[in-house]
DNA sequence: ACGCCTATATATAAAGG
DNA sequence: TCCTTTATATATAGGCG
C-alpha cells in the first residue's frame, strides 16, 4: 500500500516478509482495537510468526483474559472436536457421579435395613435386652420358638434321613460359650417354669456335620454366626 | 480515517457504531487475510457484534477449522485459565469418583457382612435350615438357649422391677403366627423329648409393655423384627 | 438499514541511514 | 535488523439516494 502495489501471494523475499508481517501486524493489533473501542464489540486477534511457533507474536486483547473470554465464546459454539470430547468427557463423568450417588443411596439404604436387623441379632444373642419392655420379650420369646420349631424341623429331617447319615456320637458338643449360657439359663427360675428338666435337655444330638457345611451363599464356613 | 478524524472512543450514535462495525470489520477481515496471506503465517480473528451474541459477526480463517487449530495453539499454552479449570474439573470429578468407587466398595463389603448375618437372621426365623447339617443345627440350638437365657434375663428383671411395672394380666396374649409356631413345635416329637409340658409353657407372662417401646436406637417402634 | 461516493485519514512498501 | 521517511495504496467517516 505504498509506493508499489504488491500481489496478494506471499512475500518471497525472507527479509521483506518479516517486515511486512511487523509493520502490518501493529496495524491489525490497532485495528482491533479499535474496532471493539469505536464499537463497543468483544474481538480478538492472534497473529504467529510461523505455523511452528509456540508463542503468538500478536494476541488482541492484550489482556489475555479478555481475549480467554472472546475465544470462550467462540468455542461455546459447537465445533471445537477438543472441547466436545473434553465435554463428553466430563459429562460422562457427571453421568458416572450420578450413578455412584445412586448405587450409594441404594447401599445405604440396604445398610439402614441390614444393620436394623443385625440389631435386632445382636439383641437375640444376648448383647442386651435393656430397653426393651416386656411386651417385646414376650415377642422376642414367640420369635425364639418359631426358631427352635425350625430347629427341631430340621433334627427331625436330619434324623429321618438314612442315606445321608454319617455318624451319630451319643453326647453333643457344645461350646463352651453355649454350655456356660446353658448353665446359667437351667438357674433361671423362669425356665423351670417353662417345664424343662434339669440336666436333659439337649442330649443325643450329634455334632458331626452331615449334610456338609454346604448351603450358606457365598462361603462362611466358619462359625455360625459371622462375627459382627 | 476520512472526511474527519474521530476520536477513539465509543460511537454514541447507535446508527454510525453498527455502520462502522460493519465496515471496519471487513477492513480487518481483508487485513488478516493479506496478513496471513503475505507473510505466510497463521492468525486469526473474531468478532462478534454484541457482548452477548452467541455467533461471531466476522471469523477469519473462514474455514472454521482453520480457525481452530490457530485458537488451538493458542490455548494449547499452559497459560489459559479455562483449560486449567476444566482440567481441575475432571481432576475434581475423577477424585470424587474414586471416593464414590472406595465409598461402594466400602459399603458393599458392609452389605455383605450384614447380609451374611441377615441371611443367619432369615434361617432363624424358620425360612428354612435346608443345607445345614447336624452341627449348624446343633449350634444354632446353643444360640437359641443363650438367646433363651437373655429373655428369661430379662423377663426377671422387669418381674423383679416394683418401679416400673405397669399391669401384669394373666394371660400370654401371642400374636397370631407364634401361637400357630407353638402349636406346631409342640407336636415335634423332640420338642417333647426336651422336657417341654405340652400346654404350658408360656403361660404367666404380661404382654404390656412395661418400660416403655424406648430403646431401640433409630426409632422402630413397630414389630421386634423389622421387615426384611 | 443498505450501498455508493469521495474527501481525507491511515497504513505501509520501498528506500535510505 | 531496526527506525525513519515518503510516496502511494487503502480504509473509511459522513453524506446522499
């Protein structure tokens, strides 16, 4: 624009170039700035040196917030390939911390019921009864034979049963745990009036497993009663 | 830049500013193009004719991608705060699933420790001993006894309790289901070989609640077992 | 608001230091 | 390479249809 025209190609000449992107790259920062001064509009303007370059040599706004915020809105727009991945990358992770939440919930949820009844079991094995009046023992009592009924249901199948029988040892075994609390029931007078007999009253079972520790899901061969 | 200069300040008249965005915009339209153009190097230019249009007025490279590998580079710099909060974000978003994944895993070996227990629980209440063999049975008979001896523990407790007895009447009023429990347990044949006098068992108990449907941590205040 | 015109302001190619 | 100069090319404010 001066002195000669010049073609619209690029400049050959390596020095004349360099020249020319200087000069016309201040002409284009204040352009642009005034641009968006006389008309009030957000613009932004990044000018490289070379295609490898890390750094911009012109970026409008100079504030470089200001220019975040124009290239923000730009790339709001649909297109950025980086940005949808990045945005369905975190939208499926949203998506994941909504099911996490909800398996959560759902968790605790069951827990709450769990740990309700696990209460409940924790009463029956006698960690404590305070607080209950008498209207729940008698309950807990109705609970305790319809669990002695399937007790005695099962001894009655297992005794039943020829073809699995293994072997019967004349006297049972018991823990020691259950032979003390045995004890101490027997001095109850309550279990006297119940009408059981001294001394007699849980003998000629086997302790030997018969049909196998087998049954229980998932595996707990251990005792019984898992430890809470 | 023609008939008279203008001061570089925002165009009041509504009319002229657009005019002149208008114009100038393409003035820098054509200017980044030869820019880029002459000097062979990337750049690129937005502008948008409102703070709050969503599309740009004036996009150059018009090829859109272009466009974005120049904002690209641009933002690929470790300076822009946007990418350094998405960053943050899916960092903050991944944390937090960890905890969740930690939180279920958490929970779950819970579910199934309580579950294990429940299940104990479900066999207890006579939903079925099937799988186990003679020495479950067995052992499941001790807990019934200590379970027993809690009940009786308690039971003496509030007989020998003067302050808080409320009404003693007569008679055992069982609901329902452990009446039919009993009547059945009472036909098992080693139910009676245990020392139980057939009709006589739970007579003498008061069904009143005596210190009161209290204690239960949580607040259940319905039957002994809660649902399963 | 839109396009065209034109006087004038600006930008800048090329040359010189 | 950079700054200055300067002749010229361009851009554009304001006016008009």
């Amino acid at each position: 624009m001066a002195r000669n025209k010049i073609k619209l190609v690029r400049i050959a000449n390596d020095a004349s170039r360099r020249a020319t992107l200087k000069k016309r790259k201040n002409g284009m920062m204040k352009k642009v700035r005034e641009l968006s001064t006389l008309c009030d509009v957000p613009a932004c303007l990044v000018v490289y040196a070379s295609p490898t370059d890390r750094d911009p040599v012109a970026v409008w706004p100079e504030n470089r917030a200001e220019a975040e915020r124009v290239m923000e809105r730009f790339r709001g727009q649909p297109a950025m390939e980086r940005d949808r991945r990045m945005l369905n990358q975190e939208a499926f992770l949203r998506q994941r911390m909504t099911k996490s939440k909800e398996q959560i919930k759902k968790l605790d949820r069951e827990n709450r019921q769990l740990e309700l009844t696990n209460y409940t079991l924790g009463c029956l094995k006698g960690e404590g009864l305070d607080g209950f009046g008498m209207e729940d023992v008698t309950e807990l009592l109705g609970l305790l034979e319809v669990k002695a009924k399937a007790v005695g249901d099962r001894i009655e199948y297992l005794r039943r049963s020829r073809d699995v029988v293994v072997a019967v040892p004349p006297t049972v075994r018991m823990n020691v745990g259950v032979q003390a609390a045995m004890e101490e029931w027997r001095r109850q007078e309550w279990f006297m009036e119940m009408g059981f007999q001294t001394g007699e009253s849980l003998s000629g079972f086997s302790n030997n497993n018969i049909v196998g520790t087998s049954g229980v899901g998932g595996g707990w061969s251990g005792g019984f009663f898992p430890s809470l």
